[in-house]
C-alpha cells in the first residue's frame, strides 16, 4: 500500500515524488525505460529562474549557459532576445540524461522508493483506492494506492485509463525530430530558432548549444506539413550546415493545444506532457512540468491528510497550475493560431519593423515597434500580448 503512485520518472513525476516524500508520504515512483533520462526528447532548454526555483544548479547536467536568444526571419533577418526576456526554455542547456537521474535521486533521498524498467499495465478502482497492476523484467504483481500522478508523456495511459479527455487533433500536436550535430559553426552564447512555413510549417527549427556540439531540431505540424519533420531538418542542415556531423537522432511529438479543461479525476492527477502543459508556441515543457509535479504533490499531500480522493477535491491541483501557468498556455494557443496563417513575407515584414536601437528587446517592445510602424499588421493579436 503507498498513498501515491507516480507513473513516470521525468522531471514532472520526480518532482511530485520528492515533494510528497518530503511530506512524510509513501512514495513509488515507477519508469518504463530501463534508464532514466533517456532517450531524450527534447532541446535541453530551460530559463534560470525555472531551474532555480526547485534545484541548485550543478555543472554536472548544465552543458552550456547562453545569454539569449537568436530568432530569425524566413529571409534571415535577426533579432536578439536577452535571456531574461527569451521565456521558459532560454538561460540553461542541461544534459537531460544526468539532469533527469539528478532529480530522481533527489525523490530517492527524500524517501520515495525508485523502480526503472517497471511498466504499469493496467489500474483498477477499489473502493476509493486504486490497484495498480505492475510488470518488471517478466514478473507481475499488484500493489494499492490512494492517488495516481500520471508522468507518463504525450501517449499518457494514466489519463486514458481514467477517462481524462488529453486527446490531440492533427493541428494540436507537433512532430519533432532532432539531431546532435558536430562540426557546425554558430554562436555558441545564445540559443537560435528560424521561422517560416517554407522552413518548418506549424512550427520551427532550433538550435541549442551543448558542450560539445548542438542539439539542431525541428517541429512541425503535420496538418499543415507537405513532408515529413525529417525531410524538413535535412533540408536545412544541407543548407546551412553542409559540414555538419550527426552524432545522435531522436523524435517524437510534443503537445500545443493549450490549457485543458481538467487534470483530474478521481483519485489520479496528470503532470507535464501528459496533461498538455507544453508551450504551444516554443514546444518547451521542462519548467511547466516541474511546477505541475511540485503543486501534484502539494495536493496529494492534502488529499492523502484529509482522507478525499474525490476530483472534486483535487480540482485544487487545476487551479493552482491554472494559476501559475494554464491561463498563459491558452493565451499562448490562440496567438499560435495566429502566427500559423501568417505567410513568410508577413513575417519578413514584421522582422523588418523591428528598429535595431530600441535597447534590450523583450517581446512586448517588439510588439510595440510593430504597432508603431504597422498599424494595422497583427491589431487581430493585440489581446494576447498586453
């Protein structure tokens, strides 16, 4: 029997399990992989201020530190952001393969008991608990608990076992593949991100530097795309780094829909991918799934004190990640719907509107350059920047 079961060891569940260990909850924490940490499907980036939030940084899973951002225009045309203004994925490339196991360990130290290569097949209700069917290295055995924090990514079976609507159309889902590349030559103090439906429909290419190298990605959206993420990247890479090395290859599919109605239901909570907590706009999840598993366990902690496991009771999860971060995500959502009808010559346009003597740009100073040069260009959007 433990109070909480945590299906999922990225950064979102081992969060949640080290804020309910820290609580004086009986914690498991089970991870499918049989390592944590990988593979990794993910540009590595997160804001300083995300990171700090919940860990000190160790030089031990930071692989670089930028000072900002590089957006380009379908023409080419820069702009620079600072870190502090860049948003959630910009002050930090970690090494997700040490970073992830850091974290787990932390939920280890606080008490919560760690299984890899352990699957969770299937989940029956009992009474007000919950039974959870397990699976390791052949052997199958049940255990009991009274809540469930979903980790488990994207393809979540916790939310599809619990009847938590998470499901994506064609037009709220990214496709992403992502390269580690060698021998290519880019600033290595800022993280870079080139835009364009020509380049990547839907979405955009990235650019992250690592120690050694960079990660150099791409989403796009496939009801919108005309070949496949990979054919994009490749074509770039041709592009721009001719001489590029690729070390290692991921992909995978990163949710945009914005804010869900509900995290919750009876006796089950879901945390980062799996409940959407993507940034529709720059794809980043790492931040939202931090704080989605620190307010989890806050609510598990008072669900498990309180003996209600009801999701009336843990709607308190949704508005505390509403509250943070939710309302931000469906703002974010409906100015991606926005910039998706956008051609490239509208997006040259605004790039060109932009004075390159207006100081540290933030976006909001870029949105107002834009206004006082283009009166008309993007007036539709006005509501979800100021």
């Amino acid at each position: 029997m433990f109070d909480v079961i945590v299906v999922g060891a990225g950064p979102g569940g081992s969060i949640a399990s080290k804020t309910c260990a820290e609580m004086g909850l009986d914690v498991l924490m089970v991870e499918k992989r049989q390592e944590i940490g990988v593979p990794v499907r993910c540009a590595e980036g997160i804001s300083k201020d995300a990171l700090e939030r919940f860990v000190k940084p160790k030089r031990s899973f930071i692989s670089r530190e930028v000072v900002g951002a590089k957006i380009f225009a379908p023409d080419g045309t820069e702009i620079v952001l600072s870190e502090e203004r860049a948003g959630n994925e910009v002050g930090y490339v970690l090494e997700r393969k040490i970073f992830d196991r850091y974290l787990a360990k932390l939920a280890s130290d606080a008490g919560a008991e760690v299984l890899v290569k352990t699957t969770a097949v299937s989940f029956e209700k009992k009474d007000d608990r919950v039974r959870v069917r397990l699976l390791r290295m052949g052997e199958e055995w049940d255990v009991e608990t009274k809540i469930v924090i979903g980790a488990d990514g994207v393809e979540s079976r916790v939310a599809k076992f619990f009847g938590i609507d998470t499901t994506l159309k064609l037009n709220e889902v990214e496709s992403c593949v992502q390269y580690l590349m060698t021998n290519i030559d880019f600033d290595p103090d800022y993280c870079h991100f080139w835009l364009g439906k020509s380049i990547a429909p839907g979405g955009y290419v990235w650019l992250f530097p690592k120690r050694i190298g960079a990660n150099v990605g791409i989403g796009v959206m496939p009801s919108l795309a005309k070949k496949t993420p990979k054919e994009y990247l490749d074509d770039f890479v041709s592009k721009k780094f001719s001489d590029g090395k690729v070390v290692e290859f991921v992909a995978g599919a990163v949710p945009v829909c914005g804010e869900i109605e509900t995290a919750v239901s009876d006796n089950v909570m879901l945390v980062g991918d799996a409940a959407r907590h993507a940034d529709p706009i720059t794809g980043g999840g790492i931040a939202n799934a931090m704080k989605a598993g620190y307010y989890a366990g806050i609510v598990a902690f008072e669900a498990v004190k309180r003996g209600d496991f009801s999701a009336r009771f843990l709607r308190r999860y949704d508005k505390l990640w509403k509250d943070d971060f939710g309302r931000n995500l469906a703002r974010k959502r409906r100015l991606q719907q926005k910039l998706i009808d956008m051609d490239d010559d509208t997006l040259n346009r605004i790039f060109h509107s932009i004075p390159r003597n207006i100081g540290e740009l933030s976006v909001r100073a870029i949105v107002l350059e834009i206004f006082k040069r283009n009166p008309k260009l993007l007036w539709d959007v006005k509501d979800f920047i100021f």
